[in-house]
C-alpha cells in the first residue's frame, strides 16, 4: 500500500528557497516588510512544494484568523470594485485575508452575513453605509469586532468610518444643474427606505431646489434597484408622466448609462433635448457617448484608507476615528441648458 506523502512544512519552505523560518513567516504575514527578491523565492517555493499554512493552529496561538469580513450590497455592477480592490490590497500588506458577502440590498441576509462572518472567527467587519439596525452594532459591540463603515461620511453617526458626504456630493451636481437654467427635475434613484447613500443623495437634490426657489415636491422621483435595464425603463417612465421634464439625475452611472440608452432609442439628443446626470465615475463613464457628467468618488483612495484603519482597529487596538474624502464633479458631455434657454440666448 502506498504510503502518503508528509504535508511541506514551514521548515521545508524555508529550505527550498534559502531563507529562515521567521523570513517566511514575514512573507506570508506582513510581505510588505520582505525584500521583492526574497519574497518572490519565498512564493515560488510554497507553490512548488504546494505548501498550506495551518490558519486553525496559528489563529489559535494569536487569537487572530487574519480575515477581515467585507459585507457590500451587490456584485452586479462596477460601483464596488475599485474600492474593494483596493482594500483587499492593502489588506495584504497587513497580512489580512478579505472574506466577501453580498446582502442584495436586503437587510436580514445582511444581518445574517455579519453574524456568518463574526462566526467564523473574522477578526474585523467593514460595512457600506450606516443605516442598519441597531440590533447588529450591538451584537458586534458584544463580540468586540472592530467595525467600520465606508462608501458614507456621517459626523453625528456613532460608527467610525472611512468615505464621503453623499449629501454634500450630490448638492455640488445639483447646483450645476440648476444654475443652467433647468426648472423641470427628475431623479432616478435606487429605493431609499433602507440605503443611506442613496437617500442622502436624493435630499440633496431637495435642498438645491429649496435654494434655487423650485418646488421640491414637483422632483419627479422613480425608485428602482441599480441596473442599466432598469434606468433605461425609468426614464421611459418619467417621459410618459412628466415630459417637460429637461434633466434627469442619476443616483448613480449604472442607472446613468441605462437612461442614456433609453434617450437614444426614443431619438433624443442629449444633452439638447435631455440633460442626464451619473454618480460614481465608474469606467463605463467614460465609455458612453456622449461623456458622462458625474460626480467623482475616491474610489482606491477610500479602499486603502478604510483598509488601514481597520488593520490598525484590530492589531493594534487603534482608537476609531472618522475620515471624510473629497469627491469632485466631473462635468462632461450629457449636461447642458434645456432647449428653451439655449434659444434665449
């Protein structure tokens, strides 16, 4: 009968590529504080002997797993990606393994997810947004999970966090928009009722209004979960209940890019006979034609930032802090005056 081969060992590793014990450990724990050349003899050694390091036994003796849990709202569009990407990445240089779940917008598989996630042993949770119920900061205060919020910016909130002022952001468009002379707003947004984000965004659009001398209960508002199919039945919409309307607002480009699509198929010209206005600055902004007028969020910049903090929260016992980035317009293409301004001057 044959006998099965012993699993590599750290000592193996250490030997195949001509380094210590405590070299490889570095490598596979903090790498950022290991040479390129070493720690690519190291790599290329655990993958030739194919080996696993016991995370059982190594969480046991530190108290820690090295896994951050990342709880986001979906995976079906780019919105995410950046700054998931580059928290991940950053993670990496802390040693930290990213553990993701997707709640689909729904807030008991979110609570279920965090709780999974904290289960299993995570040492760290970050969340998108601080809307929630309280019933799951308190459990994770129970469990001492170091939490932090991202993709929002809230001083009076109670949870530390790494992102943007999404009211703040959204204003800065909407007095762009106002300021050429539109007076016939419409906003498609995704449904409010449990997304912070996305209800900051759609008051900000009140406030500018309430500035500008408008009405704000003649914004003609559809609610409707982020896709292209679904910005594109939006705007069909509002044109059938509203069409003085001259400008639409996007929550976000994803629904952007759909109402666009939509404009041209019904052969309107944005932006002379429609304004349409994004959110986020994701890549397909800058893919459409025309250009998409949208406001720029500091994707990578949040994600490393939310990474560090939250690396810092868990190895060090950092105290939690709050972090406000900076998000710019990006003033392009499907943003100009309504026709009958354009005529008067």
């Amino acid at each position: 009968m044959k006998q099965s081969r012993p699993a590599p060992t750290l000592q193996d590793v250490a030997v195949y590529a001509g380094v210590s014990t405590a070299t490889v450990s570095r490598c596979m724990n903090t790498p950022a504080k290991v040479t390129a050349k070493t720690r690519t003899r190291v790599e290329d050694a655990i993958e030739t002997l194919g080996y696993a390091p016991n995370f059982g036994a190594r969480a046991m003796a530190a108290q820690r797993t090295m896994t951050i849990g990342a709880v986001i709202p979906t995976m079906e569009n780019a919105v995410f990606a950046k700054g998931l990407q580059a928290f991940q990445d950053e993670l990496r240089q802390y040693g930290f393994t990213m553990l993701v779940a997707c709640s689909s917008y729904r807030p008991k598989l979110e609570a279920e997810q965090i709780r999974a996630l904290v289960g299993r042993g995570a040492d760290g949770i970050l969340l998108i947004g601080h809307e929630r119920d309280p019933a799951i900061y308190r459990f994770l205060d129970a469990q001492k999970v170091p939490t932090l919020v991202t993709w929002a910016f809230d001083d009076t909130a109670p949870r530390p966090s790494v992102g943007f002022d999404n009211r703040k952001a959204m204003a800065k468009l909407a007095q762009h928009v106002t300021k050429l002379d539109h007076r016939h707003l419409a906003m498609i947004t995704a449904p409010v009722a449990t997304n912070d984000r996305a209800a900051a965004r759609l008051a900000a659009v009140g406030d500018v209004m309430d500035a500008e001398g408008l009405v704000r209960a003649d914004l003609f508002v559809v609610e409707t979960p982020y896709s292209i199919d679904n910005g594109a039945a939006a705007l069909d919409l509002i044109l059938q209940q509203r069409p003085e309307t001259t400008v639409v607002i996007c929550g976000n480009d994803v629904l952007a890019v759909g109402a666009l699509r939509q404009a041209r198929g019904m052969g309107l010209s944005v932006p002379d006979d429609l304004s349409i206005t994004g959110f986020d600055d994701i890549d397909l902004a800058v893919v459409t034609h025309p250009l998409l007028t949208t406001v720029h969020v500091p994707h990578r910049q949040m994600g490393r930032a939310a990474a560090q903090m939250l690396a810092d929260m868990v190895l060090t016992g950092a105290p939690a802090t709050k972090v406000e980035l900076a998000t710019t317009v990006k003033l392009r293409d499907t943003l100009g005056y309504p026709r009958q301004s354009q005529a008067a001057r």
